[in-house]
C-alpha cells in the first residue's frame, strides 16, 4: 500500500524562494561592470547597463526614412544623459523621440515641397512657402511606438570620498510612413481650401501631386 507523506512548507519560506529567484532571473538582465579603483575628481565609469555591447542602433541617425519589408517607415533615437532616476530619464527620452520625429517631420515636408517647386513661377514662390510653414506646422505625429531602449548607469567621482550616480538612456521609435503621409496630405488639403484664388489652388494641386510621387521611391 502507497503512502503519501505531506509535507507543509511555510508560507514564508516559499516567498524568500520565489523573491530569490525572481532577484537573480532579473540580474541576469543586466551587466554589472565595476569601476576602476583608483579614479580623479569629475572621471566617470560605467557601473551597470542594459546590454553587454552597445547596439548599432543607437550610432542611427535622430531622423531617417528606411524600407522594411517593401513599406517606409520613419524611424527616429533619442538620447538623455544625467538624469539621476531611471525612470525619468526614460520618460524624458520617450518625451524627445516625439520632439525629435516632429522636428523631422517639418523638415521632410519642407524638403518634399522645396523639390516639386523647382521651375515653378516665382510670383507664387512667396505664398507657396508661407503655405509650406504652416502645413508643417500642423501635422501631427501618429502611431509612434517605442521599439528599443539601452541605458546605462554611470558612476562620477565627484570628491575623494564621495560619488553620484547618473543615467544614459537611448531609446528608438517607429512610425508607419503612411501614417505620415495622411495627415500631411490631409494638411495640404486644408490648406488648397483656403488659397486666394482658384489658379493658386491647381498650381498647389499639382506641386502636392508631384511631391506625392517621392513617396514610393
């Protein structure tokens, strides 16, 4: 005849375990370096960071448009160095990718148009570039995801005896290029809307159209 024999673990017992293994699965995360013994006044040393190299994304420049898989898209990096919270620093970051890919988007839009005005009448060339201001002033940034984040921990000498601690965070967003495309095509609309005169609105017809067709390259 099987016996079972019982046994009771104290519930205490059981949370230091859990708390044990959910402390060393959560160091295996990070890369701990430790910092030269001897340092001088103002050096700084890497005390721990999120990866054990450095990713190549982070070398990508603040704005670029890259196909991937056959479809544009926009991809932009943000960097923040000094805050002494990680989670502000991160904040922060997430916070400069949106001012970062808005700050790009104005110059796409005004790099699109600048091409398609090439040879146009230059009696328009004045109203055409205030139009251009505007539009890229109003279109908004849609559908941006954060797709990779780096960090590192940083140990600064501060005295002999005594040191701080700071963050560098670099982090990557992503946005569709179509999502681009609509609201500044949808700007550009509003925009012909309220040209002075119906010769003004074709001529900006055809510049949107011909700068539409740098899409697809």
């Amino acid at each position: 005849m099987n016996k079972w024999i019982l046994i009771r673990v104290p519930v205490v017992v059981v949370f230091l375990l859990s708390s044990v293994f959910l402390a060393s699965c959560s160091k295996k995360s990070l890369v701990e370096v430790k910092p030269v013994k001897k340092a001088k006044v103002g050096e700084e040393f890497v005390v721990q960071k999120s990866e054990s190299k450095t990713p190549k994304w982070t070398e990508d420049p603040e704005f670029q448009v890259v196909k991937e898989k056959g479809e544009k898209v926009i991809y932009v990096t943000a960097e923040i160095y000094g805050q002494k919270e990680k989670r502000a620093a991160e904040r922060i970051a997430e916070s400069e990718l949106r001012k970062k890919i808005a700050e790009g988007i104005k110059t796409l839009v005004q790099s699109q148009f600048g091409e398609a005005m090439k040879g146009t009448n230059e009696t328009y060339s004045e109203s055409f570039n205030s139009y251009v201001v505007t539009v890229a002033e109003n279109i908004p940034v849609v559908g941006l995801i954060v797709t990779n984040t780096y960090w590192e921990k940083i140990q600064r000498v501060k005295s002999e005896n005594e040191v701080e601690y700071i963050y560098r965070v670099i982090k990557r967003g992503k946005m569709p290029y179509n999502n681009y495309t609509a609201a500044r095509d949808k700007a550009w609309q509003d925009v012909i809307n309220r040209a002075a005169t119906e010769d003004e609105k074709q001529q900006l017809r055809r510049l949107v159209e011909e700068m539409k067709q740098g899409d697809s390259v």
